[in-house]
C-alpha cells in the first residue's frame, strides 16, 4: 500500500510546453520542490511554475533554482509558498535499498491523474507502479544511478522512486529520470526500411537524492513550513 505521506507530496507541474511530476521534500524545516532536471529545462529563479490544481494550469512563484553541477537529472527548487503538509518521509541512501527489493515510482503518463478534490486539497492523485531494484552505481560522487525494472512511461519523470517498510515507513531513495529504450529498426519482408521504433526496454533509471540535499542543507532557501502533519 502507498500512504498517503507519499501521495499528497506528489505534483504534476509544467514549463515551456514539457509536463512532468515532481515532489516536496523538506530538508531542516523548510520545504523544497524535487524533479527531473529536463522537465524544467530553462527555468529561471524568482519566476514561476505552472500547477495543476482544480483541473487547470496555475502559477507557483518560485525562488531558486538549482541543477546539479554533476550533470544528474536532478533539479531542486524553492517555492515561495509551501505545497504539502509534512507528513514523515524518509531519505534513502546506499545501505536504505537492495537488489531486488520492491519500489514504487508516482507520476502523471501522458498527463492522466485522478482528480479527487476532496482527499488531496484540489490537487489531482499521481498514477502508482512498481518494480524492483535490478542494479545502482556507486554512492561515493555525485548522485547515484538507480536502475529499476518497472514500465515506465512518458510523464513520470521527476516523480519518486520510493520503498515502503513493514512499519510503513516511507524511504524515498530517487528521482525518476526517464526509462532506457532501444531503437529497433522496421522491416518490409525481411528488408531495412529506413525507418526505426523506440522500444521500452523495462528499466526505470533514477538520480539518488544526497547531492540535492547536501545543497538543501547549504542553501537554507525553502518554503517555511507553516502546517505539519
């Protein structure tokens, strides 16, 4: 079961035209927004994000923004107000997870949502999958890459990649990133035809979180947090 500590800090945003997920984390009292570095590519500090909420696009002021300097699809944002109340979640880290353990990931394909006003504040419930972890890179620079095998698809990038314990605990451990593909080449009897597919190989590729709240903690830039869970 996915609590609903996880699913009411889960948003879907948008920037420039490219919809995504996102999610709230909070890091020494104050409140920070959480994506996919491509979902809001261009973005600028003391701008705005677009919000679904109440089934439409509305504008969230924001302060900064940051990338990571590593390169990871990771980005970390400041609203100027806070999003979500602050129920417990956790942050996973290397000794958090293991091969084969079950995950889930929270998103928006193709910008599908459960609209349910009366649960979750006017804001639209993320879709839910699962999978497992299949591999992940060393924790020692940067963040780490996470690979799961789950079916992703095109709207869950910037959304969590979590566990759930037996107590219930949340433990967020990424941020989804996109998902690995092949480009298959199409045949007409047997011959190349010059034209190819994209193929969803399975894997879910995640970014670890220790790089943006090794920032968070610096940066001290957050929402402050008005109501708790």
């Amino acid at each position: 079961m996915v609590p609903s500590n996880i699913l009411q800090r889960t948003f879907h945003i948008a920037h420039n035209g490219e919809a995504g997920t996102s999610f709230t984390i909070e890091v020494s009292d104050l409140q920070y927004i959480v994506t996919a570095a491509h979902v809001v590519r261009g973005l600028q500090p003391n701008s705005k994000l677009s919000l679904m909420q109440g089934g439409q696009w509305l504008p969230l002021a924001i302060g900064d923004v940051w990338l990571a300097p590593s390169g990871a699809d990771i980005a970390l944002i400041s609203p100027k107000r806070q999003l979500s109340p602050t129920h417990p979640v956790h942050f996973g880290s290397a000794s958090s997870f293991y091969l084969s353990q079950q995950i889930y990931f929270l998103g928006f394909p193709y910008g599908l949502r459960l609209d349910s006003e009366q649960i979750n504040n006017n804001l639209p419930i993320p879709f839910v999958k699962t999978g497992i972890v299949s591999s992940f890179t060393s924790a020692e620079t940067g963040s780490q890459i996470i690979f799961c095998d789950g079916h992703n698809n095109p709207g869950f990038s910037g959304g969590p990649i979590f566990t759930v314990d037996q107590n219930n605990q949340v433990n967020i451990i990424a941020v989804v990133s996109g998902y690995r593909y092949n480009e298959d080449p199409i045949l007409l009897n047997g011959k190349e035809t010059g034209l190819s597919y994209r193929a969803n190989t399975g894997l879910v590729i995640g970014y670890g979180l220790n790089e943006l709240i090794d920032h968070a903690t610096s940066a001290a830039s957050g929402a402050q947090i008005t109501i708790r869970a």
